[in-house]
C-alpha cells in the first residue's frame, strides 16, 4: 500500500514538472522571474503621421533611448478612422498602448471610463505652466488632467479672391451675419455658393461650435440641455434660412466635410474654413486655384470665439511603467520637439515659449499664403479654445442636434420644435446614464 501511496506522489510530481516546463517553454520566458514593471519597452501609437514623418520621429526615439539607456520605444503608427476602434478594443483587452495620441474629445469618452491616468499630482505645476492654460484645459475631465497637449490647429478662412471680386466683395467676411450677406451676393452675382458646412451627425462638429460662437450654452453645470433658449433658436434658425434661400449647397445634409475641399478645389465655393496646411493640399490638386487663395481670420460669431483643434498624449490607466510612459511623453511635447514638429508639419506648438519663436510671429520677405496662414493660425491661439467641451457622449448631442436642424432645414418640423426635440433627446440619454 505504502508503495502505491508513494508511486502515485511520484506521478504527481512528474506531471506538474512536464506541467511548469511547458509554461517555461511557452514563454513566459526568461524574464519571467521579473515583476512586470521591471520591462523596459514604451509602446507608442499615432495617428496617421507615417511616413511622412517617420524620418522625424526615428531620429525622436533615437535620442530618447539615448537618454536612457535600457530604454527601447515601439512605435506603431494607426490610420486616422481605425484609431478609435482600435483602442478601445486594446483598452477594454486590457493591452492599450504606454502612450497614445488622441484627440480631447475621443480620449474623454474613455476617461468617463477612467481608463487613462491622470496627471495632476504627477506633473509638476511649474510644468504644466508651460503649456497653453485654455489648453491644457481641454484635457481636462470633470476638473482632472487626463492627456498632455500636443501639436495644436486653429481654423482659417482660405478664400477665393477671384470669386470675391467678381460678386463685388472687397474682404472676406469675419462674422456669420456678413458671412450671410456675402452667401446672398455671391450667389446673386456668380452663381456659386459662399461655402459648405457639413449637418452630417458623424461628420466634423463645425455647425455645433458655430452655436458656441454665436452665444449658445450647450449644457448647464449638470450636464442637462441648455440650448432651448432664444440664443439657440436664432443660431437653429440661422442656417434653416441659408439652406432654405438656397445659399447651401443641398449636399450638405449628406456630405462631410471633403465634400467642401472638393468644390473650394474645383472653384466652385468662395470659403474653406479648415487649418493653414490645407494651403499645400491645394497647391497640389489645385494650382491654378491656389494662385487665387488667401488666408483669413476665422469667422465667428458676436462672441468673438475661435476654435483649436487638439491633438494630445494620454497614459493608458493599466500601463505597468506609468513613470516611464508619463517621461516620454513630456519629452515628445517639451519646446525643442515641439518646435522641430511644429515647423515640419505646418502645426502650431501647444508649449508657450515655443510660440515664440520668429516662426509664428513675423512674415519672411518672399511671404507664401502658406506663412500667412500660418501667422494668422498662431495669432488666434493665444484666445482661440476648444469650444465643444470634452464631456461624455458628446457625440450623441452632436447627433440630436444635427437630426433634428436637419428636419427643421427640410421643412419637418418648425425651428420651436427642432430645438425641443433636440434638447428633449439630450436630456432624457442623461437621464438614463446618470
């Protein structure tokens, strides 16, 4: 029996030891005997930057291993629409990136989910001073710093002084009530349209911080709808009157915002709201147009606002080096990095001192529209914010108020109810999430 007993311990034993060395062998591997912390690897992702400027960012991650020695930095680069399907699969997979560029409101969906670090209490005040306040606070989250700002865009007016000329206008128009006036004789005196503006629910959030710029409060302190006011409906009313006299083109209700980049190209519009390094796209499809084009303030409303695009750094909460990841990504956004980027990519710094630099403040002799836009883009910045503030389902508020000006444009519903409906839908998702 006691032979028995001590065979079968034997077999045990012989079974757990084929059992640990196919685990070895499978890889956890050598450093399996490391905490998890102890790896060395920061794992990168951007948005659509290679290859233009894969030669840029080689020579960052070179220096930044030098710097520190053991370090390696794994760049993987993720096209623009696949971005936001792939992280949150990697976040909810629990396998996200060290370090991630987002854009403020994508990367506040996930932070409604916590699922990026916050920064307050490990970046340094003196640090955090150094970057533009109005935006750093827009990679903010319920009062929490969520992601460092990056490379920075504000929207120009590019128009078509051929156009211009012919209906007689003498400058582009920096409100939206000449921004009217200009649609009524632009259209009277060439036959063409003023501009494109996009009311497709998923498309760009131009028409929405158009309410922003015309004195629209989107939601109050609790999140609730606030936009069922007279300043609404006149911003509501204002683009159901365009649409209706004929002065938007009738795609717009089906048609994003390429759509505008095709027909300003193609001569067929007077304005494209877009960032300065659309000047070199154009150039490109379009030369004989590009000779025509000039560079202009953005239009806004009586509020004077204007608009910056984001892009920022964010810390996935489950990084096992969170000091590492939170190093790197302070050295890809410090002054020199981002001025070196900045002046390669025709995008504005999002680090004070960096904007400085005689780049953004002074016109060479021999200017392009291109330096142009580019020191007009630099001057707005200073006051320019992001308008539709990072919050959850932004993109559901986008969609209600699209849906319904769109069937208010068409003649389905009145202006009064569009608005209503609008806010209604808004307030019944917070009812159900909150």
């Amino acid at each position: 029996m006691n032979r028995i007993k001590t065979w079968k311990k034997l077999s045990i034993f012989a079974l757990l030891g084929l059992v640990l060395s196919w685990v070895v062998s499978c890889g956890i591997g050598p450093n399996s005997g490391q905490p998890p912390a102890a790896r060395q690897e920061v794992e990168f992702w951007t948005m659509q930057l290679k290859p233009q400027f894969t030669d840029y960012f080689n020579h960052l991650i070179a220096r930044f291993e030098t710097e520190n020695p053991g370090v390696k930095v794994r760049w993987v680069d993720v096209p623009w629409a696949a971005m936001e399907q792939k992280i949150l699969a990697a976040v909810s997979a629990k396998t996200a990136p060290d370090v991630v560029n987002l854009n403020p409101n994508f990367a506040s969906l996930l932070a409604g989910r916590n699922a990026w670090l916050y920064l307050d209490s490990k970046i340094p005040a003196q640090v955090r001073q150094q970057y533009l306040q109005n935006i750093w606070k827009a990679c903010t989250f319920e009062g929490k710093s969520f992601g460092i700002p990056w490379y920075l865009t504000t929207r120009i007016t590019i128009y078509n002084r051929q156009i211009l000329e012919q209906a007689g206008i003498s400058k582009p128009p920096t409100t939206y009530a000449e921004l009217a006036a200009a649609a009524k004789q632009i259209k009277e005196k060439t036959g063409k349209y003023a501009f494109f503006v996009s009311f497709v629910p998923e498309d760009a959030a131009e028409v929405l911080q158009s309410l922003v710029q015309m004195g629209v409060e989107l939601v109050d302190t609790q999140g609730k709808a606030a936009f069922n006011t007279p300043a609404g409906k006149a911003a509501f009313q204002y683009w159901v009157d365009l649409y209706k006299q004929g002065l938007l083109p009738r795609e717009v209700l089906t048609e994003g915002h390429r759509r505008a980049i095709e027909l300003y190209q193609a001569g067929k519009i007077a304005f494209l709201n877009s960032g300065p390094q659309f000047f070199k796209t154009i150039a490109q499809n379009a030369p004989d147009i590009a000779r025509v084009s000039a560079a202009a303030f953005e239009i806004t409303g009586k509020t004077g606002k204007k608009n910056v695009a984001v892009m920022n750094l964010v810390i996935p909460q489950d990084t096992d080096q969170p000091d590492l990841a939170l190093k790197f990504a302070l050295f890809v956004t410090n002054k020199d990095n981002q001025l070196v980027f900045a002046k390669q990519a025709n995008v504005l710094p999002s680090i004070k001192e960096a904007l400085q630099d005689p780049y953004f403040q002074s016109l060479p002799a021999d200017a392009t529209p291109v330096d142009q836009a580019r020191i007009i883009s630099a001057a707005q910045l200073q006051d320019a914010e992001v308008l539709v503030p990072a919050m959850k389902d932004i993109n559901q508020l986008q969609k209600f108020i699209y849906e319904n000006l769109q069937a208010a444009m068409l003649g389905q519903k009145t202006v009064e109810q569009a608005v209503a409906d609008a806010a209604k839908a808004w307030n019944q998702l917070r009812n159900q999430v909150s």
